[in-house]
C-alpha cells in the first residue's frame, strides 16, 4: 500500500537548536518528493522537489536529502519564523500524489 | 514563479445554497490541477484531479454531483459546492501542477451557515 508517514507529529525547539524532520514512504514508481511549508490558514509553500536517492537541496536554513526510503528535512540554527507546519508529499505512478500528515514546528525565541 | 491564486478566500453562506471558488495560475500553464479541502489541524485530503478540457477525476467517497469541478482553460479551473450544508466547511485549496510540481493557491475558508 503506497503511505507517506511524517515523524514527529509535533517538534519544539528553541531558538538555534538544530534538528531533522522525517518523511519515510513506500510507493511504487516514485516520481518526486516534495516539501512543503504551511502557515495556519494559508495553502502549502514549495520548498524543495528530489527527484533522486542521495540528492539534496538546501534553501537558507533548510536542507533536505532523499534515500530510497526516507527523506529529511534538517533544519539549522532555527529561528521562530521558521515556525510552521512542514508537509512532505510523494509523487508516484500515474500522477498519483500522497501527502504526509505534517510536522508541527514550533521554535521558541 | 509559480503563482497561483483563489477566490474568494473567505465565503459565508446560507445551507442550501451553491459556493464557486475559482483557482488561477497566474504565470504558468497548469495541464492538471488538484483540489483539496483541509480540516483543522489535519493534513490535505484531495478531492479530485481536473485536466483542462476533460472530467475531472474524483476520489472515493467524494460526491462528483455535489463538487462540481471545471477546467475550461490551462489557468482556470473552478470548484462549485452544491446545496452547501454545514458539514461542507472546511478549508478548500487548490494546486496547479507546473513540471511535477504542484503549486498551492492560498486556500477558501468555507463557513456554511
């Protein structure tokens, strides 16, 4: 059965406490890996597309890399602005798009 | 890039009546667009796939004659909940898909009185 399964549900952190989100899958065909950010009331901002096992792509203080398994989203030096709800999606098969349940993220000043 | 938009973001309406909720892209052809609708603290649940100029295809369990889905043009598609009943509030978004990516409008909060 094709699943996205994001790890933890929620996450505190103060302020430039280093960490990593997890999004974990098993489809068949994959054809993308997305990230994802979303802001309470507001649709989901693209972050990252990995197409690949062993890339990574990073933006300010996001880093994301793909196994075959597995995805990650570190997050360095944490500000509270980066404070949101991080969605990993996975595209498969016949355009076939899965979306993880989130992780929370709440950084403290 | 990669803008897309939704209107209106907010609507308030009387059970009964039908809502239209219109998802642009504004600097892309979008061939397929996606519509979700979210509930609190939950994460996206799509609703159904449009291409532009065929049926929209639906998920299971999601009444075809109650979200009307059209995509007249590669930047337009439009949702339209019928016979709207409160239990039809949500938080509704669309996406448009731009080589393999999609591409979030910012969301319809959807109040049905």
């Amino acid at each position: 059965e094709d699943q996205v399964t994001q790890s933890p549900e929620a996450l505190r952190l103060q302020e430039g406490e280093s960490s990593s989100l997890n999004c974990s899958y098993t489809v068949s065909g994959l054809r993308g890996l997305f990230w994802y950010r979303q802001d309470p009331g507001k649709g989901p901002e693209f972050l990252f597309t990995l197409y690949s096992a062993g890339e990574e792509k990073e933006k300010e203080r996001l880093k994301a890399t793909l196994t075959k398994k597995e995805s990650f989203l570190h997050i360095t030096a944490p500000k509270p602005e980066d404070s949101a709800t991080y969605l990993c999606a996975v595209q498969a098969d016949f355009n076939k798009f899965y979306f993880g349940s989130g992780t929370k993220l709440n950084v403290k000043p | 890039g990669a803008v897309v938009s939704q209107h209106p973001s907010r609507v308030i309406c009387k059970s009964g009546t039908s809502v239209k909720i219109e998802c642009r892209s504004l600097d892309f052809q979008a061939t397929t667009m996606f519509w979700y609708r979210q509930f609190p603290k939950q994460s996206l649940m799509l609703m159904a796939t449009s291409n532009e100029g065929s049926k929209a295809t639906y998920e299971q369990g999601v009444e075809k004659d109650k979200f009307l889905i059209n995509h007249a043009s590669l930047t337009l598609s439009t949702l339209t909940v019928t016979s709207a009943h409160p239990e039809d509030s949500s938080f509704y978004i669309c996406s448009g898909s731009s080589e393999q990516t999609q591409y979030f409008g910012p969301g319809t909060r959807l109040l049905v009185l």
